[in-house]
C-alpha cells in the first residue's frame, strides 16, 4: 500500500505535539529576520535564558546528539533539571515542573515563524497549568524580536 507523505515544518510539527499537552497553548509570530539568524539565536541557552519569562540561566549538561539535559535557574531561585531535544529551528524541554518548547520556521515569503509554548506543569502528567501562557509567551516573543534588532539580526 503507498500511503501519502506530508512533509511537516518544524512549526507543524510543534503544533502537533502541543496540541497533545493539556493546557498548552502555542503563541505564533512571524519575524523579518532570516529563519538561519533565528535559529541560531535560540540555539544559544544564554539567549534562551534571556528572552524566557523568569529564567535567569540556562546551562548545557548534557548532550548526546539532539537529546540533551539543561539546568535552568528561575528569578526566584527556583531550580530545573529539563531534559528534551535541543537543534537548529526546534526545542522541547520538560522537567518535573516546566515544560518549555520553541520551533523556527523559514515562510515562504520571507522571515521566519517562531512558535512557543511553555508553562507550569501538572504534576506527573504532560500538561500544562493554563494561567498566563499565551500572555508569557507574547512577552517571550516581543524580547527575541528586541534582541533580533539590538544585534542588528
């Protein structure tokens, strides 16, 4: 049997998985910049750190391929132990208590669409506490778009 092929974008492809977590809600913009400069922005833990709502670090432990573990440390002084995939244009991470994912895609007009979700999990379970999410999110996209400019991206 020849079953159909869709090709997905990385965007598509976080929707689907975000559309499974409970509470999630994906924030979409769509950037000037080149989807290359974007990725590789997010793809740096301290940038990451920096636009993420109350993050103040994000350090890299381990990596094995895309599968990787980082130690995040919050404005409050709370810690995480997230594990997940981290590469060029996708991140997903999860640990006991946060859930946190962001996905790049090249627009066929030009720029790019970042699409993130993240949040306070319940816990024990892939779902996310829906107070604020969207509202973080914009937050979290306005300081990348910022950052973008600041660098001359």
């Amino acid at each position: 049997m020849n079953w159909p092929l869709a090709e997905l974008t990385d965007v598509e492809r976080f929707r689907a998985l975000a559309a499974g977590v409970p509470g999630a809600a994906v924030t979409e913009r769509v950037l000037p910049q080149d989807s290359d400069r974007v990725q590789a922005m997010l793809a740096d833990l301290d940038v990451f750190a920096t636009i993420q709502a109350d993050l103040v670090s994000a350090t890299l432990e381990e990596r094995d391929g895309d599968r990787v573990v980082v130690r995040a440390k919050g404005a409050r002084g709370q810690r995480a132990r997230l594990e997940g995939q981290l590469r060029p244009g996708w991140c997903w991470l999860q640990s006991r208590f946060l859930i946190i994912g962001v996905a790049v895609a090249a627009e066929p007009g030009g720029g790019t669409r970042v699409a993130l979700t993240g949040g306070i999990r319940v816990p024990g379970r892939a779902a996310i506490i829906p107070i604020r999410v969207r509202h973080e999110s914009s937050k979290t996209l306005d300081r990348l778009q910022e950052l973008l400019r600041e660098r001359g991206q």
